[in-house]
C-alpha cells in the first residue's frame, strides 16, 4: 500500500458562523477542531497532510496549526483558486465563490500518489472513521472506495439547522445515493427536514446514516473528478456563472450510476463537533474538556 494523505479542505470562510471558524481555540491548550480530527488520522497511521486553504489564510494558518502539526506529520500547502481550471476555461467576471468541495480536493492533486482521505477542517470526526478508512486502504483496489457513515443524531446541533447528506445502503454496507438535504432541524421528539424554505416538513430518523464529508478514495479519483470537471464547467457558466459548485458526492454518485466505483459506508457511533453557529463554541469546547478529562487525548496533541 502507497503511503495514504489526508486532504484536508481548509478553504472555506464559515459564513453563518461570522469569520474564519477553522483557526477558532476549543481545546484547553488553544487547539483548533482541526487539531483533533489531525490528530486522531494521525493516530489511525496517516503521517502525510495536504491543506487546501486559500492564499490570504496562508500565514495565519501555518502559525496557528500547521506548524504544530507538522511536528509529527510531513504537512503541505496547496491553494484553492478560482483560476485553477481546466485549459480553455476562466473564471467568469464577478465569480468569488470558489468552485465547490471537489475543486478543492482537486487542488491537492499534484500531492498525493496514493490512497487519500478527505475531511472538513471545521468538523471532528472521532477516531473510529480514520482507523476504518486506513484498514480499508490496505485491500483496496483502483476504484474501491469508502465512507465514514455517522448516525444523524449525533450530527446535530442545538443552535439551528444543517446540511448533511442522507445515505442509502445496499444489503452489503455498500453505498446506493447521498440525498442532500440542505436544512435539517433537531426538535423535542427526534429531527425533520424542509425542502421548501419551511413551508412543509419530514420527519427523519435519529439512526438515519449521514455523510459528513469524511471520504476514503484510491488514487484514481482524482482523474476521474478531473476528466468530468469540464462537463461541470460548461453546464455551469451557462446556468450559474457566480455560484455553481462542483460537489464531491456528486462525482461519487456519477461514479456509482456509472458503475465505475463502490462506495464501502464504514458506520461509525462516534459524536460530530462543529461549530456551524457562533452558540455552538461554548458547547463544543466544554466537549473538548470532557474528551481530554476522560483520556480520549492528551492535554497536549502534538508535544
């Protein structure tokens, strides 16, 4: 097995929680969300990390987590750009959005040679997804992909609504569809969705299997997400020029319809952390404490 990366997707701006939510102190020794999850790939034997993050964050986020990190791990910079795009095309006038999820694990393709992991900078994912995913990377053929499957509830936050995609699984634990559901809310009795800006409701199960974007893929992802890029681009400078994003479960679903790729769901009881709203941080440091008290992580992660 090729030495596996994890890609880290650092880029975004958290726009309902106000600023750069990424490099915001939840542990008791000033660690970042991303310290975590880092650190617990880390653990599962990942030694190699790629931060896709944009260029004017370069700076801030070398000070306040890449250097620590890289006290361990072999850590490198790449940068999502509204310019990096296919030869033949530009970024439209009045385009700042970047271009989506798999754009941004496209940034890293000239650093990985290998199997790769994919994760959120502002999500911890707990320590069971990496270790399955790594486990997975060691059989793992051209094409044989996986996924961290987690329970809704334990993806939700008190504070509001979130996106996450719904899983649907074969009989084998293989993955079906990733239904995105844009707007799912915790209530009394358990948790609903809307589809119509709240006009209408659905209940969904608490045990119901989520993605939250934590993805295990072989090499040969990152060409097959590039070779489609232009079909994405040319549907969207027609449509929506300014803010048509090129999505990671959308290549993986085109995959699976094409019958080019599986998808394992590795399920996982491990509890989401994030901070989706500026309520959330109180709860998710006072979480962090708990974790390091109970000995799931040091006092310091990367001493």
């Amino acid at each position: 097995m090729s030495t596996p990366t994890l890609v880290v997707m650092a880029a975004g701006m958290g726009s309902r929680y106000g600023g750069l939510k990424q490099l915001d102190a939840v542990g008791p020794h000033g660690q970042v969300i991303l310290d975590y999850s880092v650190y617990d790939a880390y653990r599962a034997g990942f030694e190699r990390v790629v931060f896709v993050i944009k260029p004017e964050i370069e700076a801030a986020f070398r000070e306040r987590v890449g250097e620590r990190i890289a006290r361990k791990m072999d850590a490198r910079y790449v940068f999502q750009t509204l310019e990096d795009l296919p030869a033949g095309y530009s970024a439209p006038e009045g385009r700042v959005k970047p271009w989506g999820t798999c754009h941004a694990v496209l940034a890293a393709r000239g650093e990985v040679d290998g199997p790769f992991a994919v994760i959120n900078a502002d999500d911890r994912y707990g320590p069971e997804g990496f270790r399955g995913i790594y486990e997975h990377f060691k059989r793992a053929s051209a094409g044989e992909y996986c996924m961290a499957g987690y329970l809704l509830g334990n993806t939700l936050t008190e504070n509001g609504s979130v996106a996450r995609g719904v899983c649907e699984t074969d009989s084998e634990g293989r993955l079906v569809s990733v239904t995105e559901r844009t707007r799912i809310e915790k209530t009394a009795s358990g948790a609903r969705y809307t589809e119509d800006g709240g006009a209408s409701w659905t209940d969904i199960a608490l045990d119901s299997t989520v993605s939250m974007n934590l993805w295990g893929f072989t090499r040969d992802f990152m060409d097959e997400a590039w070779t489609r890029f232009p079909a994405f681009l040319d549907r969207t400078l027609r449509e929506n020029p300014l803010k048509g994003e090129y999505f990671l479960p959308g290549v993986v679903t085109q995959l699976l319809e094409e019958g080019r790729a599986s998808v394992r769901v590795l399920r996982t009881r491990d509890r989401w952390y994030g901070v989706t709203y500026k309520e959330d941080r109180a709860s998710v440091t006072a979480a962090f404490g708990r974790l390091t008290e109970e000995g799931v992580y040091p006092e310091e992660l990367w001493a």
